[in-house]
C-alpha cells in the first residue's frame, strides 16, 4: 500500500509540474520559460586524421646493476646515492628512474631546480620527463621505416613527422589529389596533410598504477537521520531522479520528516564519499567487450562532459570521470580506470567509442606504455562503414546507459559544483552496478549480491550497501 501511495505522489507531482509547465508557457510565452541553454552547442570534434602507430625501436639500454658492481670493482667503494640535504627544496619523486640506466631514484640529481631537469649519478645521462621516451627509444615510420623527425612541441604533446619523399603514404596521397587540389596544394601546402604524423603524449600520468584507495574518514553518525531515512533519500534521489528539493518535500509531506534540500546534498556527498572506493576497487568479473561514450552534464552553469566507460556484457559501469573538456587525457583516464579494474590485460581488449579522434590518440599514449587494444569507432547515425554496422549494437548499449542516467539526473537541473556532480554520478554508478535490475541480465542487478537481493526494499539495500562499503573501508585500514 505504502509503495503505491509514492508511486501515485509521484506521478502526480511529475503531472503537476507538467501542468504548471504549460501553463506558464501559455501565460508568459515559450521563450521565457524555456532555459535558452537546455542543449549544448553541438561542437563537432575538431577533424583530426589519426595515423597508424609508428614502429617504435627500443635502444640499447645500460643496467645501473651491472654500473654500480663495475663502479665497486673499479674504485674499492659503492657508489653513494645522492645525498640531499633535509630541506632541500627540489626533490625527486620516487616514481623517476634513469631512462637509461633505470637507476633509481636515490641517484638522481635534480638537475636545475623545479624545471624537471634530472642527471643520473651512474651513467650521468641528463634527461627530463619530457624528453625520457627519446632517450629510450626511436620512431620510425610504419610506412617507409625511416626515423621520424619532431616537426613541433605543444604543451601535452609533440608532433612527429615522416619528412620521406620516397615514403610511400606520401607518394599515395601525393598521387592520390585531383588536378585541382594540385593547384591548391602549390599555393596553399598547409591545408593539406600528405605525410605521415604521429603525436606522443607526454601527459603526466602513468597508466596502470593501481593507487591504494583513498579512504575516507566519512563519518555517518553525524547524519541525524536513520540507516531507514537515508536509504529512502537515496532511494527517492538517485533511483527515482527526484531532485534535492522534491525528494526534501517528499520526505516532510509523506513521510513527516522534516529536511531541507542542502541537508539532501550533504547526505549525497557523505554517502558518496563512503561508497567511492569500494565502487572503484570493487573486484568486478569483467568480459572483453568495452565501450564508452560522453555525455554533457552542466556544472556550475556551464557544460561539463560525463565519460562512462562500461562493460557491454555485463553492465557493469567501470568509469565515470567528469571534466570541462572532452579532451585526450580525460579520454585516457576513463581508459586506464577500465584497465585497472582487469585481473588481466585481455589479449582481444576492444572498446567501442564514436568517432571522436582522442580515442584514437588515446590508444596511442597506451601502446606508448606497452597496453595495446583494439578501438572500433562507431561514427554517425547510419552505417555507412562495415565498423560502425557490425558494432554499433555495442554502441546502443551504452547510449541507453546514458539515456538512463539522463533520466534520472535531468530533474537535478544541473550541478552547483564540480564536486557535487561527482558525488551524484558516483551514487547513480553505485546503484546502476549494485541495486538496478537489469531487462537484459533476465531482471539481474550487475553485480549479484544475495545479501543485497534478499532484503525487500530498496531503502533497506541503500542501508546495506553502505554497511557492505564501511566494512571494506575497515578491512582495507587493518591491512594496510
Ligand atoms: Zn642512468
Ligand atoms: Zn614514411
């Protein structure tokens, strides 16, 4: 009976807010009431051609090992790491190592103070993080082999090209103009790309460094709510889409509880908060089929991009990051936050993403780190290619994801913060992999827990979902 009662409220507040709706459109007229920035600009992604990857050819390396015992050998004594003294300013991150030598980082001088200039006291190679793949390795073309040349530097990355004249995707696409692009190309060569050109990313960022979680010392008891009371919020904002304030309505009207909507926000940002790491960590069984979308999100007035990176078999939600931009180091992250949750790198690992080139350089900053896979783009509405038919079922799959998680953010009318989205996509991916029954499991959640299935209600599975969390939270601090 209870249930029916909020499903009748529901419908009907939704049937009022219809109504209030259109009467307001006919009292004051469409273009006021209708928010001028409901739709993002459609921006189309900047046509970039992404070339094959280069062949990349490992150099000779020293082995620091072999360097200190000749060192001992030579001169009676260890070579001494580098002493620093206590309050240095400059220190060298653990995480650096000799790119010639792999000397570590005890024996790295910082070179010129904060510019990232390092020398190795075993070989006395200079290098900085920025140039340290060309002292490891060269990059040649796929295509005719010779040694490519870097033709520019940009801040994440820098530009390298195939200056043959005799390579043969120049002769080809050389051969390949009309007449009267010939004539263009003589006046204008810029508007045309006829050479090979690769871009190594040199963003900060180390793939597959499974970090430890970061636990959070969240603390519910300052939540002057029931374990009850709070799993009906959750319910009502996240499963419902009830925005803060109609789900603080909701609670007073129906269920006599008095709670304003910021108390609503904090309650989301606690709880997800507690349920981050073990929505992160959790130690999913995954497939091999992988795909990803954008969708926009507003943010403090603004249009921010929400990546899901999801498992297309299971339906499990693997990433989620939120960014002003829908750039390639976002693209990567949500990549390498698939790729850790993996016991295993797959040997046929594919994700289906649409035609957005920064996948495609997305790959290559992988490939650049030894994690190769397969990136099948799906591009427009129609199939024109034999990839976009043959995987755009996967596609679909997750533009529902994103249809789904639409519905039930759309009421939030958007985010005050950065922050607030995170929490509010972090509860909706907690949710959709532990509590949402999915038509396409045979009406399974993704994640088959019986102590979660068993309880009747869904308040109840909120509270013991928060419980299964605290206790992971407690199992991780005692291990650590
Ligand atoms: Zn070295
Ligand atoms: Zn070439």
């Amino acid at each position: 009976m209870y249930p029916q009662i909020i499903t009748y409220l529901l419908t009907f507040i939704n049937y009022q807010e219809q109504l209030i709706r259109t009467l307001l459109t006919l009292l004051i007229g469409k273009s006021m009431f209708e928010k001028p920035t409901e739709q993002p600009v459609n921006k189309p992604y900047r046509k970039l051609q992404v070339d094959d990857l280069p062949v990349i050819e490992v150099l000779e390396q020293l082995d620091y090992r072999v360097l200190l015992s000749e060192y001992l050998e030579k001169n009676g004594k260890p070579l001494k790491p580098v002493q620093r003294r206590k309050n240095a300013k400059v220190s060298v991150p653990k995480s650096i190592n000799c790119p010639k030598c792999g000397a570590p980082s005890d024996y790295l001088y910082a070179n010129n103070g904060d510019k990232g200039q390092y020398q190795c006291k075993v070989c006395t190679e200079f290098f900085s993080e920025k140039n340290r793949f060309s002292k490891e390795a060269i990059l040649k073309c796929p295509h005719c082999s010779k040694t490519l040349e870097k033709i520019k530097e940009r801040k994440d990355f820098h530009v390298f090209k195939c200056k043959n004249n005799d390579c043969s995707y120049y002769q080809k696409k050389l051969n390949g103009m009309s007449s009267k692009e010939k004539k263009r190309f003589k006046k204008d060569p810029q508007a045309f790309k006829l050479r090979y050109i690769f871009r190594q990313f040199y963003i900060d960022f180390q793939p597959l460094s499974k970090e430890s979680p970061a636990l959070p010392a969240v603390d519910l008891s300052k939540i002057y709510a029931s374990p009850h009371t709070l799993g009906l919020i959750l319910t009502y904002h996240v499963n419902y889409g009830l925005s803060a304030r109609k789900t603080a309505a909701i609670m007073q009207d129906v269920h006599g509880v008095m709670i304003s909507h910021q108390t609503v926000l904090n309650y989301e940002n606690s709880v997800a908060l507690l349920l981050k790491p073990y929505v992160d960590h959790y130690p999913y069984e995954l497939s091999d089929q992988f795909c990803g979308d954008e969708t926009y999100i507003r943010v403090n007035g603004r249009w921010h991009y929400l990546f899901f990176f999801f498992d297309a078999v299971k339906k499990i939600i693997l990433s989620y990051p939120v960014s002003p931009n829908r750039d390639t180091a976002t693209a990567i992250r949500a990549i390498d936050e698939v790729l850790v949750k993996m016991k295993e790198i797959p040997e046929n690992l594919t994700f289906v993403v649409d035609g957005n080139p920064i996948y495609l350089l997305a790959q290559h900053f992988f490939a650049q780190h030894g994690i190769a896979f397969d990136v099948k783009q799906v591009i427009g509405l129609t199939n024109e290619d034999p990839v976009s038919t043959e995987y755009r079922p996967l596609k679909q799959i997750i533009e529902r994801l994103n249809r789904t998680f639409k519905g039930n953010y759309r009421s939030t009318h958007g985010f005050g913060s950065e922050h607030g989205s995170v929490s509010y996509v972090t509860l909706f991916t907690a949710y959709f992999n532990f509590l949402r029954p999915h038509a396409a499991l045979e009406g399974k959640v993704p994640v088959v827990n019986p102590e979660l299935n068993r309880l009747p209600t869904m308040p109840a599975r909120w509270t013991k979902l928060i419980s299964l969390a605290q206790q992971w939270i407690m199992e991780q601090q005692r291990t650590a």
